[in-house]
C-alpha cells in the first residue's frame, strides 16, 4: 500500500504495453489492483469495479453480454478472477419487471444468483445493481477520502457542481441496493455526458468506453477533489487546532500498553479480541485537537466505515499533561461501560422487529488524547484495518470541516446498515472461528525445531504469535515462513533473551503492544550440556540454571501479570524434558535444571488457578530432527555418554523407547496446542510425556 498522504496527486498507473495484450477479463483484474493499492483511492476491501464483456454462452453458444463484478467480500487490491462473479446482463435486466418497489427491494438479491452465468459459485454482492443498470461497458465505484469529504458536507450537492460542473453528478443519500441501481441509470439516461457522479455520505462512481478511460476517470476526478480541498483547506486550521500536545513515542507506547491490556480484559468476557495500536501522523492530529469529542460524537458517514469501526469510538478519558496511567485505569471499566450502556439505547431506539439480536455492544475504536489510537477486533487483520478506515474516517473529517460542516449518516440510517438483514446473512456465512481465535501467544525459543512448530500448530488454529528468541538469523527465517504461510498481520519477531530481566519486561510489554494482551505463555528456550560431575563446571552449571530455570522464571512472572491485569485467565506451557523425571549420566546441571523447570510449573498451577491461570507440562525426549541443541556439542556429548557415534544416536533413542517410535517437533507441538487450548480447560498441574514411552519418566 502507497501511504495515504493527500500532499501529492494520485499518479496514474496504466501501462498500455502491459495491459494491450490482456483478455478483457484480465484487464479488469489489472484495473482493480491499481486501484486499490493506493489507500487515498479505497481502503481494504471497500469499492468494487465491473465490467460488460462479450462471452459465449456454454449452453447455447451464442455470445452474450456478461457483467463481471466484484463478489461479496473481495478486495480490489488483491482480487484474482475468482473473486468476480458473472452474471447474464439479459437476466438482469428482466429483474426490473418483477421488481415491487422500495419495500421489497431486499429480496431482489435472492434473485441474483437466478442470473449466474457458467455456474460461477461467487456470491454476488448487494452492489450488483449498481454496476448493472449504469449503461457503460466499464464502471469503478470507490471510496476516496478526498471524495467522501465533499459527499459528507452538509452542502455536499454545491461543492459537487463548483468542483466538477457537469462531468460529476450528484445524487442523495440511499443505502445501496436495487433501488439505487435505478436511480444511477436514470442519471446516465438523463446526463449522458457525465462522467461520473458522487453519491452523498457514500463515495464515487465513475465509468468509462475503455477500461483505461474508466480508471483514467478515477483518478483524475480524485486528484481534483484533493486540489480542490488543498487550495480551500490551506488557512484552516484542522480540527480547531491543537489543545493537548502529544507524549513522545516512549511515552505513547508506554501509555497504550499499559491501557491496551485492561481494556482487552474487560471486551473479552465472551469473545477474545485482539488489539492494534496507532499514532500516525493523522491520527495524533485529531487526537489532540479542539474539536475531536465534536467529531467523533457525529460517528462516520460512508457505510464502510462504519461496518468496520461502530457508528462512533469510545474516547478515554486521559490527560496527557498529566499521564496519570493508575487514574485513568481505574476510570476505564465506568468508561467501558457507558459505551455499552449508550449502543444498548442506540440499537433499542433504533431497531425494528426484525431486527438481529443486538451483536457486541463494546467499542471498536478508542481514541486517547495526546497517544494515539487503540482498535479491537476478533483478529489482528480485522483490528488494523478498522483502525485504517477510521484514519479515512478523520481524512474526511478533516477535510469536510475544512469547506464545510462535516455531517454523519443519520442514527437511524446507520442502524439500518449495520444491522441490515442482508448484512446479517453476510455475517452468518462467515467460516466458523478456530479453536484459538483472538488469542495471543508468547513463544520463546521459537525459532528452533519445537518452537518453531509450536508457532505454526498455534497460528493454524488462528492465534497470534510472538517469536521470541536469541538468534537473529534463525529468527528472522522463523518470521519470513511464518509470515509466508499465515500473513504477516498475526506473527511479530523480538530478540530476546531469557536470563535478562530488562528484555523479559521490555518482550511482554511488545506483545501487549502488538496484540493488545498475552493468552498462552509457550516457554520453549533451551540449551543443553553434558559432562561428568567432576567435569562440571560452575559456569555450566549456571548457564543451565540461569536459561532453563531462571529464565523460566522471568517470563512467567511477567506473563502472570499480563494476566492477571486481564482477569480473563491464561495457560502456559513448559517445554522441560524426560531429563526432568528420570536422571540421565554426565548431564546432571541440565537434569536438575528441568526438573526445577517441572516444580516450578507446579508452584504457579497452585498460585494461578484461582485467577483461571493454567500451567503445564510437556516432556520432550531425544528431539533430534530441527532441535537447535541438537546442532552443537550436545549430540556429541551424548552419543559420548552412551559410546556411539552421532549418526547412531537417533536409532538408539528410537530403539530404547518403549514404542520404537522416533518423536519429532510435530508431536510435541501437539501436546503443546492441547495443553494451550480449551480442549485442556479442566487441566492445570500436569505433565504430558511425548517420548514414545520410557518406563523411568513415567509421573505416577
């Protein structure tokens, strides 16, 4: 994504070499990715583009007019072919004749799948009608901040005309649907001539004989309106101006931190959310302004942003001049409420009778005076692209308030969008979520074989996850396979090392700040010596001690607090060893240290049950394959112990093994997903053994 920054005009993309050679089809594809890479253009999954192609038909083979459209769901900035759905133009067009008018309009989308061409399983979105009945062969329809600040005017009408005399038109508010589509064709019908036109509190449709001249169009009329506000905005103060200086970036974070984690426990009774933070450049602006309670009390106008974001943010209350953190903390949960208590009248004021049950009544977007901006949502996409369309949403302030009154969607407008029936089949089509959805994970030594597993078995049960681990280069390998495999929005590196105090705190404040809060605890660093007792050096033993049973310590105890501050529960899982149970020759320093690891599991289960703080076990053994320890002189110190060679050492384990069974990190990351997760709820205390069975490790 280019940055969202309206001190330069959008730059037209179109390659013509590039574009000749394409299939109609692939050209629609081409448009719609120039256009949504460029946030001042549309957001993530906002807008949608179309086009009239000419195909034959599979059953006849006659060639029909087809419109491609993008389906429900899909964004343009990354949209492929399957994202489109196809649908006759004929089959559209004989919707008019049993469409019954504005009442009944919401069923004409159960008809859309009647005018399916090849079959194409693609949903069809409610803005098909839109794109259908306006008479041109290539049609883009976005939200650009510039535009929607003149849409969300009071005299949004006037600005129109001034800035774009009779190349844009202009027509009033109506949510979208069959209805609209009509009233778009008649305006073409009327103003042939036009070249697009501005729908109020909505966004733009512009259209084209080409494909090129359509996004040419977008673009051009874009770049007007951001002239346009520049020159008219350039002695304006934004927002009223300043009243509050923000905190520098140390003290933002430190601020954001210490609220995200309190307001995550007290939204996550029910639902875990996950957590993003921002203090851009914009978003500082409007933060610390005159008129920000002003705005943000009108809520957002164009329809993607309020879906995303709720009508309205909830402000805390906090004085940055002050920066008193325990104040505002204690002030939270009365805050927190009243938010819930006031959706609670807006949806009661608002509903009809047959309405959805009311949804989460808790705030999307908190906004803090002087620090930034904080959003939750069920997952860490969803919470940073609300916190995107909310910085559209200032956009728009902004520049609104600047040549005009700036005016919100009327309440009960915006209730019936959010809460549209249509919305709600939307909503209830939606994947059931993972076993670990909304949740955080704290993985150290995450960059090794168990470790790294671990993250992938987590991550593919839809948490997030923090790598922690000493080794920059294994680190950095962790985070591009990861991020690779599962997005980069759900998986963060840190360096970190164990044994110091200060990284430890500094590592559980960065995951409250990435995520919003702590879950699971996954406590995997390891190392591993062997030599006889006499060999045993007190720098030996000591690094055992310290990585193996202090280290544990330290991120335990953070994690505990993380938690506890939450006060919504927490597991955490060590990773000891068989070597913890059943004592192994010249190994005595890693032996005592992982069975100080196993006791220390045991005294924070009985400390942590009260607050629903569970703490296991897993006991690896012999994990040669993508072991880390297993790299050094530990596998040579080991075959030594036992007189065989390191090639040998890996059947040797099998073969003892009461099983006869090699144990990978897969299988430990398993034990470790089940212990981690709900399927393990009534369980705190124990210890899984995944060693392929040893009689000596057995715990009972």
């Amino acid at each position: 994504m280019t940055d969202r920054s309206n001190s330069s005009r959008l730059p037209n993309l179109w390659d013509v070499a590039k574009a000749t050679n394409m299939s109609e089809d692939e050209r629609l594809v081409y448009r719609s990715n120039l256009l949504g890479s460029d946030m001042r253009v549309t957001n993530f999954g906002g807008g949608n583009t179309s086009s009239k192609i000419l195909q034959n038909d599979p059953l006849s083979g006659d060639e029909v007019e087809v419109l491609w459209v993008k389906g429900s769901g899909g964004d343009v900035g990354t949209i492929k072919l399957d994202g489109f759905s196809t649908l006759y133009m004929e089959k559209l067009e004989a919707l008019k004749g049993i469409y019954r008018g504005l009442e009944f309009e919401d069923e004409m989308v159960g008809y859309l799948p009647h005018c399916t061409f090849n079959l194409n399983p693609r949903a069809a979105s409610i803005d098909t009608p839109l794109h259908a009945y306006v008479p041109r062969k290539f049609v883009d329809h976005m939200h650009p901040d510039a535009i929607i600040a003149i849409a969300a005017s009071s005299d949004s009408k006037a600005l129109t005309q001034e800035i774009f005399g009779d190349d844009i038109g202009w027509l009033p508010w109506k949510r979208p649907g069959f209805e609209l589509g009509l009233w778009l064709e008649t305006y073409c019908q009327e103003n042939p001539d036009a070249k697009g036109l501005i729908l109020e509190s909505h966004g733009l449709f512009t259209w084209g004989n080409t494909p090129e001249e359509c996004y040419a169009t977008t673009i051009d009329t874009i770049n007007t309106a951001i002239e346009w506000l520049e020159e008219k905005s350039s002695n304006s103060t934004a927002f009223g101006g300043p009243v509050v200086e923000a905190l520098d970036e140390d003290g933002r974070r430190e601020i954001a931190t210490a609220l995200m984690s309190n307001i995550r426990g007290m939204i996550s009774r029910d639902t875990h959310k996950v957590g993003h933070f921002d203090d851009s450049e914009a978003v500082l602006q409007f933060v610390c302004s005159k008129d920000l309670e002003l705005l943000a009390a009108l809520g957002t106008s164009c329809p993607d942003h309020f879906l995303r974001t709720k009508i309205r943010p909830l402000i805390v209350d906090f004085d940055p001049t002050k920066s008193d953190v325990v104040a505002v903390v204690a002030g939270l949960a009365d805050s927190v409420e009243q938010y819930r208590k006031g959706y609670a009248a807006y949806y009661e004021a608002c509903k009809h009778d047959d309405s959805p049950a009311m949804r989460d009544p808790n705030a999307v977007i908190y906004l803090i005076p002087g620090v930034g901006m904080i959003s939750f949502a069920n997952n860490k996409s969803t919470a940073r692209v609300s916190a995107e369309f909310y910085i559209n949403a200032i956009n728009v302030m902004r520049g609104a308030s600047a040549v005009s009154t700036y005016q919100g969607l009327p309440q009960q407008e915006a209730f019936d969008i959010e809460y549209w029936l249509l919305e709600e089949a939307k909503l209830q089509r939606m994947p059931q979520a993972k076993s670990l959805a909304g949740q955080v994970a704290f993985v150290t030594g995450a960059a090794g074989g168990i470790g790294l597993a671990t993250a992938a078995r987590l991550l593919g049960e839809g948490a997030c996850v923090m790598l922690a681990d000493i080794d920059d280069a294994a680190l950095a390998k962790a985070q591009d396979e990861l991020a690779g495999a599962f997005g980069s929005d759900v998986v963060r590196p840190l360096k970190m090392d164990v044994t110091d105090e200060a990284q430890v705190l500094a590592g559980l404040d960065r995951v409250t700040l990435e995520f919003g809060g702590l879950d699971i605890l996954i406590s995997n660093a390891g190392m591993a010596s062997s030599a006889p007792i006499e060999e045993t050096s007190l720098e030996m033993w000591n690094r055992n001690m310290d990585v193996l049973s202090t280290g544990y310590f330290l991120v335990s105890r953070e994690a505990f607090k993380v938690f506890r501050t939450q006060g919504i529960g927490g597991s955490i899982v060590f990773v000891a060893s068989k070597n913890g149970l059943a004592a192994s020759p010249n190994a005595a320093a890693y032996c005592t240290a992982k069975a100080s690891e196993i006791h220390l599991a045991r005294c924070l289960a009985l400390e942590g049950a009260g607050a629903q703080i569970r703490v296991n076990v897993v006991n690896p053994d012999a994990v040669l394959r993508g072991s880390k320890i297993w790299t050094g002189e530990w596998k040579e110190q080991r075959a030594a112990a036992y007189d065989l060679s390191t090639d040998d050492l890996e059947a040797h384990y099998r073969d003892r093994s009461m099983l006869k069974r090699s144990v990978f990190p897969e299988d430990i990351a398993e034990a470790i997903y089940f212990l981690a997760s709900d399927s393990s709820a009534k369980s705190t205390g124990n210890i899984i053994n995944v060693d392929a069975g040893n009689a000596q490790s057995f715990t009972r």
